[in-house]
C-alpha cells in the first residue's frame, strides 16, 4: 500500500451517522496513524433522512484530489445508496452492506452484515449501527489500525457514551471476522494498508 491511493465511501440516509464516520474514519487515519488522508462528505436534500455520503481517501503521499473516483471500499447502509454508488467502484473492490436494509446486492462478493439490527439487539442503542460497522471496516480491510480507530471513535462520541461505542467497534469486529474465517483462503487482506485486524479488548 505504500503511496497508493485508499478510496472509501460511507453511504446511506440522513440520521445514520455516516458524515460523523467518516470524520472518526479521517481522524483515525490521518492523526492517529500518520497517514495522509481527505475528508468530504454531502448531504441530501433532507438533513434527517435524505441522502447522505461521505468520502475518505488515505494514502502514504500527498494526495492530489480529495473526492473518491473509483472506490476501492464502499459501505451502503440503505438500498438506495447501494444502488446509486455501486457502479464506479473498483472492480476488485470491496462492498460492505447494511442487510438489515439492504436486500438486493449487484454482485455476490457483497459482505452483507445487519448493522442496525446488531446494534439494536445486541448493544440497545440503533443509533450506534455506524460505529459496529466502523470496527468491521477496519478488520475486514486493515485499512486503519484498531488502536487509531478506538481512540478517534472516544474524542468524537458525546461523553457518557464511551462504553457503548467502546462495545460497539468490539461487535463490529467480532462479526467481521467472523467473515474473514468462514471465506478462508479467500480474505480481504491486501484491500487496505498493512495493520494487524487486532481485537478491540
């Protein structure tokens, strides 16, 4: 990965915390990994429930152009979202969706995890699905180091909630991996920069 561009797009719907993601996302790379790193984002026509994007581009040099052009990971957290983003994305790329809302998928590589569902059942708290499907980006692509990504979700979260968001990479990750072992050999090593998918623990 050294020197090459990391494209990264979150999207989904207004309220789903993905310009928030995306910032922790930039935060962790750029400050806490020391990698060069651009952070736009956009919003649709509704602030709560319109489209939502936001972009993260990481790389070892200087980047020339902040806006993500062929995505190597994209993250779609609603059906719309997967349908509009999909089609510029790398061929080799990476999609990650939200199959609690995500029922079709153009391509059967897609790694389908019920984000929102998780958080609902698992951690009480829906409005925490953008940070379980952080900690799974990061194990399922290594593209920043789980110690980075933990300590940038802790400065942004609102205080009182650290255990909850601490908890909620830790299932992100657990799920991903999960992944990771039923597709072995076949893992999605190499679609990021070089870190260790370590626990959050």
């Amino acid at each position: 990965m050294m020197g090459k561009r990391y494209e990264i797009r979150l999207s989904g719907s207004g309220g789903q915390g993905l310009i928030l993601a995306g910032i922790i996302l930039a935060e962790a790379a750029g400050v806490y990994d020391g990698k060069y790193v651009a952070q736009t984002q956009s919003y649709g026509p509704e602030a709560r429930g319109g489209a939502s994007k936001a972009e993260v581009v990481i790389s070892d040099e200087e980047i020339d152009y902040p806006m993500a052009t062929r995505p190597d990971l994209l993250l779609a957290m609603n059906q719309s979202s997967c349908d509009a983003y999909y089609y510029d994305m790398k061929p080799e790329g990476v999609l990650v969706v939200d199959s609690t809302f995500v029922t079709n998928t153009p391509t059967t590589k897609a790694i389908r995890i019920p984000f929102t569902q998780l958080a609902r059942k698992e951690l009480g708290r829906e409005m925490v699905a953008n940070i379980v499907a952080l900690g799974a980006l990061a194990t399922l692509t290594s593209m920043v180091s789980p110690q980075a990504l933990e300590t940038a979700v802790l400065a942004r979260v609102p205080p009182g909630t650290e255990e909850l968001n601490r908890r909620a990479l830790q299932l992100g990750s657990r799920k991903a991996r999960e992944i990771l072992e039923e597709r072995q050999p076949e893992t999605m090593r190499g679609h990021g920069p070089d870190h260790e998918a370590a626990p959050y623990e």
